[in-house]
C-alpha cells in the first residue's frame, strides 16, 4: 500500500524577515525628529558625515547616545555634548534653505502687522509684491545689503534691518486691534 505523507513548508527565514520587515514600514511613517541642520552639527561634534547620523535619545538624563546608519552606537556625556552643540551651531553657516524659512517667517511676522499678504517668493533673490486687499503695495526683497523695499518695479530700493521696518518705509500703517 502507498502512503502519502504530507508536510507543512516551512517560510525561509530571509522571507520572513522581508516580510516582517514589509509589514513594519507599512504600519505608520514615523516623521524623522532630526533636521538636516541637526545631522550636520552631530556629524561635526563626532567627525562622521551628516547622512550617516540615524538619530540621538538621551538615557537616564545624562548620556547622549548617537545611532549610526551603520548599525553602531557611541555615547556622550549630556553635559559635554550640549556644550558641543552651542559651539557647533553658533560657527555653523545658514545653508540658502535655512536663510528662506527664516525670511520667509520674518517676512509673514510683519505682513500680519500692517494687514498684508505677499504673493510667490522668488526664493533665488528672495523677493516678492507685498498687498493689501487685492491692490500692490510694493515689492520687497532681501539682499546682502539686508532688506529692501520700493514702491514701483523699478525704482531705488529702500533698505531697513529688519522686514518690518521696509514694510513701514512704504508709507503702510500698521493694523490696529478692534
């Protein structure tokens, strides 16, 4: 008489890993807590390129652990590693990106003061028309001289320190409160 033995297959250890690990990137993103800028001050503080910095967590409130892309972990003493970071970050230049947002967020700061939108940045030149109900204002920008204002497309700039005060120097007035 013949017998047919039947037998379960087993998964292949590598297929299960895929997918185990599959399922996991399918569950939720997480959003990455470090910033470009904070890669490039670790890979600073520690001498390893910025892209090879996974990310940092802090354990029992005193020593700065760095994971690796590479899989390796090096720890620092919280004290000493914060100390590195204010040093790192006030030589550290503004990549155009971090100028933009900076900008950008002065440049938003001060619209709401006089009551005005701007219309698309150029972020190139970092310039755009600034307005107040549907009508132009003028155009404004940000150059090495600092900020700059005029009333017309062509014509003299008008420089000021700050965002706000170019905005002034239009002739708008600011927004009062009801």
């Amino acid at each position: 008489m013949n017998y047919a033995t039947y037998t379960q297959q087993a998964i292949p250890s590598s297929s299960r890993n895929e997918q185990a690990t599959a399922q996991a990137e399918a569950v939720a993103p997480t959003q990455d807590p470090l910033t470009a800028r904070d890669r490039r001050i670790i890979g600073e503080i520690i001498e390893v390129e910025p892209e090879s910095v996974r990310t940092i967590w802090i354990e029992g409130g005193i020593t700065v652990w760095v994971q690796l892309v590479g899989g390796g972990r090096l720890p620092f003493d919280r004290n000493w590693f914060a100390t590195r970071v204010a040093e790192v970050k006030a030589t550290l230049p503004e990549t155009p990106r971090e100028r933009n947002q900076r900008l950008e967020s002065e440049l938003k700061e001060a619209c709401t003061v006089f009551g005005l939108y701007h219309g698309e940045i150029d972020y190139l030149v970092f310039s755009t028309k600034v307005y107040r109900q549907g009508k132009l204002v003028g155009f404004v920008g940000w150059d090495e001289e600092g900020w700059y204002a005029r009333p017309r497309q062509y014509g003299v700039n008008r420089v000021a320190p700050s965002a706000e005060q170019v905005i002034a120097s239009l002739g708008v007035r600011a927004t009062v409160a009801a």
